[in-house]
C-alpha cells in the first residue's frame, strides 16, 4: 500500500503505533492531537505535518488512523471534520470504544463514499512499539483485505472478527476478563500479605497452580513492588469494564463480577489513582495501603 498515513489522537499507543510505521518505512504525513504541544512535538520527530484541524489530516493523508479516549471521543472527531472529503480514505479505529460506536462510524464514513474498519488492540505499549499487537478487526471484510498489509506492519498475529462493532464486542469481554483477573489477583495477594506470607513465593506458587494468569506475569511483580507505570490505567480500566456491563444489561444478564471490579476501579479514579496502571488496584487493598 502506497499511501501517506495519518493519526488523530498521539497518546501512549497512537504515538508508538506511529513510531512502529516510520520504522517500517511508511509515509507518515500528519498528526493530529488536542494536546497539540504532543503532537507537534512526535509531528517533529517523525518528520511530518502537525496539523491544527481534523480537516487537514483527512486532506494530506490517505489513511489516518484514530486512537482516541471514549464514545464522545470518537464522536467528536468525526463530527469535527474528519470526513470532509474523506471520499475513498480508509480509516482505521484502534481506540477501545463501545461496539455502536464503531457501527456510527462507519455508517457516517459510507456516507461520504470513505472506507472504515476497526482495529481493536491486545496487549500494550511495548507491543504497539515493536509490531507485535494481537489485532482484533471489524468491518466490511473487503476493507479489512485493504488495510491487512499495513497491519501486518504493527501485529504479530490478528484475526478478522466480523462486521463493524463485532470486535469491539470481543474487545470488551477480553478487557472485562483481564480486568476482573487482576483486581483478584490483588486480592490474593494483599491477603497473602496479610497473612505474612512471602510474596515472591506466593506468585511462584500461584504459576504452578490454578491461580496462574496472564496478568500475575504482567502485574504481579509490579503490585508487589508498587510499580505502577501506566502501560493501562485505572480510569480506561473503569471505561472498558462499564462498555462490558452496558452490553451484559442489553443481554438481559447479570453480571456481579464485573460490576464489582469496575467499583474498584471507579474508586481509583476517585482518589486520584485513575492514571496509575491498573495494577495498582492493589493501592486499595494491601492493608497497609489503603488511601484515605
């Protein structure tokens, strides 16, 4: 694909996604960001166009990748004049956004004869750096043929979901799981704490054991530790556990672990511990952390 590339929304993943391309070779043409001081700033190191006006990436760039907050996020940018003319750009949505969301997009894009397709991110910052995400995708499967090749360039692996918000679904409950594992695994470990335990044994017995977990590898040491260097904060912790909530009530179900792990995380955010990585849900629960 010979196409210039732009992004909206240059945060902890849009900027290292755009750092992944540059190294790959590719036409990076334009940045955008509401923090414009970040977006001139990665807009210097890579070369390229910091534009002030959604309306100047969709015109210098053939492709533009979003990667933005929240629902309103999305929103905003493509009311904002993101589509004005936008016929036959490809846009690719890499945000964690609810799975309607990605339906209004597209919907709005197909209007003006532009193209859109999710691309829904595992893993994290270090993953989107060196091209190694797992990338779960969603829309017309003839657009997701179109963007597979610069894709490729970002993942080590990614699999075709279905049509729009069907990723974004995946998406949600890959999150839910994630998030409800690591407010338990803080659990066991602020009581194993409690108890006297070794903590570096525990976590050696909890490998061994059913207690094992992706997240005991990725946050384990880090609660331990209280390192809690945000990779994937507190507050989008609460965002993506309340997307899973809203599409278990429309389901009809109930869903008291999610709704429990979201509580914990909504309380981060309220003491202030909202941009600390989720690991440090584990702030809230060893004994002798617990904020005021």
């Amino acid at each position: 694909m010979n196409q210039k590339i732009g992004f909206v929304g240059v945060g902890r993943m849009g900027s290292n996604l755009a750092r992944r391309l540059k190294d790959c070779g590719e036409a990076l043409a334009v940045m955008y960001d509401e923090n414009a001081a970040a977006a001139q700033a990665l807009a210097l190191e890579l070369g390229c166009h910091h534009a002030t006006a959604l309306t100047t990436v969709t015109e210098l760039a053939d492709t533009i990748f979003t990667v933005v907050t929240d629902d309103n996020a999305m929103k905003a940018i493509y009311r904002g004049g993101l589509l004005r003319r936008a016929k036959n750009k490809l846009f690719i949505n890499c945000a964690t956004v609810s799975p309607e969301i990605h339906e209004w997009v597209q919907a709005k894009a197909e209007r003006v004869r532009a193209h859109s397709l999710e691309a829904c991110m595992a893993s994290s910052i270090p993953q989107a750096r060196q091209g190694t995400l797992y990338l779960m995708c969603g829309g017309r499967p003839e657009v997701f043929e179109q963007a597979k090749p610069l894709l490729e360039k970002l993942s080590s692996s990614m699999r075709y979901i279905g049509p729009a918000g069907k990723a974004a679904q995946v998406k949600a409950l890959v999150n839910m799981v994630m998030n409800i594992n690591t407010a338990g695994l803080a659990e066991g470990l602020a009581l194993g704490d409690a108890l006297g335990l070794d903590l570096a044994l525990l976590r050696e017995v909890f490998a061994q054991t059913g207690a094992n977990s992706q997240v005991l590898k990725t946050d384990g040491q880090d609660m331990q530790d209280r390192e809690h260097s945000c990779f994937f904060s507190a507050a989008h912790a609460a965002k993506d556990s309340g997307i899973a909530l809203k599409l278990g009530k429309r389901q009809g179900l109930v869903l008291p672990l999610t709704a429990a792990t979201k509580k914990q995380y909504d309380l981060m955010v309220t003491k202030g511990l909202g941009e600390l990585d989720k690991s440090g849900v584990a702030e809230l629960t060893f004994k002798a952390r617990r904020p005021a």
